[in-house]
C-alpha cells in the first residue's frame, strides 16, 4: 500500500517563515495572546484582503459568534444560514439562543440561492442577520446577496473560512459583507494549527470584538467586567505561524486550483461526473476539489476504492436541516443542497501531493469505470 494521502493537510513554508516569527515570540517571551505577531498578523490579513480591520480569535467559529453579537443578534432572533455547510457556521446562532433557518443552494454556485433567500425573507421579514458561506472556497453569487440584505436593512456576516485567496469579480470574497470571517484550522488553505480572523470596514465594530474576545476587562486598576467577556483571542505564538503561513498564501492558492484543473481534466470526461461549477466572475482557491456522481458508480464506491489504497476522501457536508440536532428548525428552499450531498465527494486537495500523487489518485478512480 502506498503512502498515505491526505484530503487537505497543513503544509508549512519551505522558506521556514513561520519559524522565524514563532523563534521571536519565544526570545521575546511574548506567548501569551498579545505582542508583534498578533498585532502584525491582523493588520498583515487586513492589508491582503483590503479591509479596514481585523481581530485574531482562536477559531472561525468565534469569529462567527463575535460577529453575531456585533449584529445584536440575540434570543429568540431569526438568522439566516446556508444548509449547505459545516456545523460552525450554524453553531454560533445557537449560542445566542437565536433561531436559524436554513436557506437551500443553487446549481449555479452550490451556495446558498438567492431565489430561495429572497423567499425566506417574504417569510420572515423579522429576520436579524444572514449568514453566508463561500462553499470549498466557490464565490456566492454576492451582488444579488448584497442587495436583498440592503433592501431589507439586514446586516449580512460573509463565512469565508474555506475562501482565504477567493475573488468574486476581483474583490476579496468575506470583504462584502457587514463582516467577514477566516478560518486557520489545520486543514485550511493556510493555518495557524487553530485560529481564526474577524474583519470589518466598521473599526469601531472590530474594537469592541477585541475588547469581548479579551473577557471584556474595562479600563480599571482591579478587573472589572460590566459586559459579558470571552477567551477568543489568539496567542502571539501561533500568530506567528499565521504570519509565516500568510507569505505563501498566493502559492497555496495557485497550487489547489492546479489539483482542480488535474482533476477535471482526468475524470470530466467520464460517465456521470461533473465538476464543482466555474463562473466567469469567479477566481477560486478552490480549498477542495469535489465532484458529483450521477451515474452507476457511487460516491461511496469512489470513497472506498481511494480508502483502499491509502487515500483520504469525503462526501460533500450534510445538510444542516438533515441533522438530528438542527432538523427541527426550518428549512426553505428545494432539494439542491440534499442532490449534491447525496452525489458528492471531496478528493484529495492537499498542497503538498506530487504529480505522482494526483496520478495514482485519478488511476484509482478510473478504474471503477
């Protein structure tokens, strides 16, 4: 059996930026979630996807729940979410005892469809904030996003935790919205082992998730807490390996719309396969490379061949109104989000695989035809 392939695994820098950054953090002895590499972190990750500001969190998924409280999301509210999508994106509306309503995805985009937003806020016009997600790094469709959440005053936070390096018609996709959030998770396209990026245009707004995400400590002698504070910011250390990671960002990006280009151009051509959709104003990272099965050969068939061998895949995120924790809440929309979680599998995207990997990858998949 073949050496082990993974689906998306950290890839640190040849140059050994991140080592650099976190040996500082170390000789200074700043390794607590404060100092350079934190402050450098947020102003470098702003500067790159040219927002205002930002602030660095231990996860996309605290990102998020700042983000909704920003929004004065509170209990009993009504928040939009993609079906479509890892449980962190809906987690966080629970946590402010809020209500989701999970909104259906298109063909188009495999986010989530504007038509079927449109009719959920004819549902329910009390609707608080709406999230949306850049689905394996794919653009939404955001003019029409943009403009029902301006037509309807709504703040609108933008996921982009699988999107780092993703235009939409040449501006930075978690740029559209009210707020943007990134994840650094370990499989991400860049990572800080765990972390996350909250930015906004609104300063103001970002400075008061700063002070939430440091246990809201007013400004006293002794401690003091007239709000509700939180442990979400990043440590000096792993925004270090942020910053390194930061550097090799446009390579990482080139890198995994590479695999995509391999992939469509080995496998498109077979019976019932089809591709992740590519529009015109959309410049991808393309986090990971999936694909639909409509044929005789069955994502779990692909799944468990490329097992067989050694090799890491995944089927397409279940949708959230199918799971037995969120089932109970609502969903509009049809059955395109269940299509392609039904059809769909994810194959390995990981930076770090040769030509040797991605041919050994697509010979296994060719053989079940």
């Amino acid at each position: 059996m073949g050496q082990r392939i993974f689906l998306s695994s950290p890839h640190m820098s040849d140059e050994g930026y991140e080592l650099q950054y976190v040996n500082e953090a170390f000789e200074t002895n700043w390794i607590a979630p404060l100092g350079t590499n934190v402050n450098e972190f947020e102003n470098e990750l702003a500067l790159k996807v040219a927002s205002k500001s930002a602030v660095a969190l231990t996860s996309g998924t605290a990102a998020i729940h700042l983000a909704l409280i920003a929004a004065g999301v509170e209990d009993d509210d009504v928040v939009f979410c993609p079906t479509l999508t890892f449980s962190a994106t809906a987690n966080p509306i629970i946590y402010q005892h809020a209500t989701p309503v999970f909104i259906d995805s298109n063909e188009e985009t495999w986010n989530i469809c504007p038509k079927a937003l449109e009719e959920a806020f004819t549902k329910y016009p009390e609707v608080k904030a709406v999230i949306v997600v850049h689905l394996y790094g794919l653009s939404a469709d955001m003019d029409q996003i943009v403009a029902l959440c301006q037509k309807h005053n709504v703040t609108l936070i933008e996921d982009a935790a699988e999107s780092l390096g993703t235009y939409y018609k040449g501006q930075h996709t978690g740029t559209f919205g009210d707020y943007g959030i990134f994840s650094f998770n370990g499989n991400k396209i860049i990572t800080t082992s765990g972390g996350g990026m909250l930015v906004s245009n609104n300063e103001e707004k970002i400075s008061k998730a700063r002070f939430w995400a440091t246990q809201s400590r007013d400004t006293a002698r002794h401690y003091q807490h007239s709000e509700l504070g939180f442990n979400y910011r990043m440590s000096n250390v792993v925004a270090g390996i942020g910053r390194g990671q930061l550097k090799v960002l446009n390579q990482r990006v080139e890198k995994k719309r590479a695999i995509y280009e391999f992939y469509k151009k080995e496998l498109g051509e077979l019976e019932g396969i089809e591709f992740m959709p590519a529009n015109e104003w959309d410049y991808a990272n393309h986090w990971l490379s999936a694909m639909t099965l409509n044929g005789n050969v069955r994502p779990l068939d692909v799944m468990e061949a490329l097992e067989g061998e050694n090799i890491e895949s995944r089927p397409i995120w279940k949708p959230m109104h199918l799971q037995p924790f969120f089932e109970k809440y609502d969903f509009v929309g049809t059955d395109v989000s269940e299509r392609l979680f039904e059809n769909g599998v994810c194959l390995p995207s990981d930076t770090k695989m040769t030509d040797g990997d991605l041919k050994r990858i697509v010979d296994v998949v060719k053989g079940l035809w």
